[in-house]
C-alpha cells in the first residue's frame, strides 16, 4: 500500500499513516520553533550538592526567600524517594555568580 485508502481494508491504514507523518513534521517543526524563539539552554552549571539538588551557590537563604522575585525552582528526591526536596536559584547564580541578588537554596523533608 502506498499511503492511499484501501478501502477492502476499511480505508484506514493508510490515513493513520498519514496522520502520524503529519503529527510528527508537526512535533519536529514545533520543536525546531521552539529553539528559534527561546535558544537553547545552555549545559547546567551545578557547583554544590545539597541534598539532591545541585545548586550554583552554597545554599544562603530560606526556600521562602528564594521563592520570591525572579527564581527558578525544581523539585527532587532521594533515599530511594524518602527523603523530598525543593531547590532553588534566586536570579542568575550560574550566570553572573554568587551574592545577594544571586542566590541558592533548598529543603528538604520527609513525607
């Protein structure tokens, strides 16, 4: 079959095929949009361990603190998804560096 309708077979499997090359040229052309628009993300500068973050700076502040203004936050979890934890950057601290504008943190908790 070449793409077109059999339609012995009720006409369906070359519409799938189809569809799916489509929806793929869709994705790959959205992904490729994506890129242009935003960049693309430079390889991640994780300096300090703390917990299972890994963090730009020494951890200086509350997650509360960290929380507030421009930040980036992820969440992670370790002994074997026992212990949770929530990270965050303050600013740019993989970027311009480390200070009071620029900063890491984390907790983490037992559920």
């Amino acid at each position: 079959m070449d793409g077109k309708r059999d339609l012995a077979s009720g006409g369906k499997r070359g519409f799938r095929l189809g569809r799916r090359r489509f929806l793929a040229g869709v994705g790959a052309g959205g992904l490729a949009t994506a890129g242009t628009v935003f960049g693309f993300a430079s390889p991640a500068s994780a300096l300090v361990a703390a917990g299972c973050c890994g963090l730009c700076c020494s951890p200086s502040h509350s997650l509360s603190t960290c929380e507030s203004g421009s930040h980036y936050v992820w969440e992670c979890t370790e002994s074997g998804g026992f212990l949770y934890c929530n990270c965050c950057e303050h600013g740019n601290p993989c970027g311009v560096g480390c200070n009071s504008s620029n900063y890491s943190s984390y907790q983490c908790q037992y559920p």
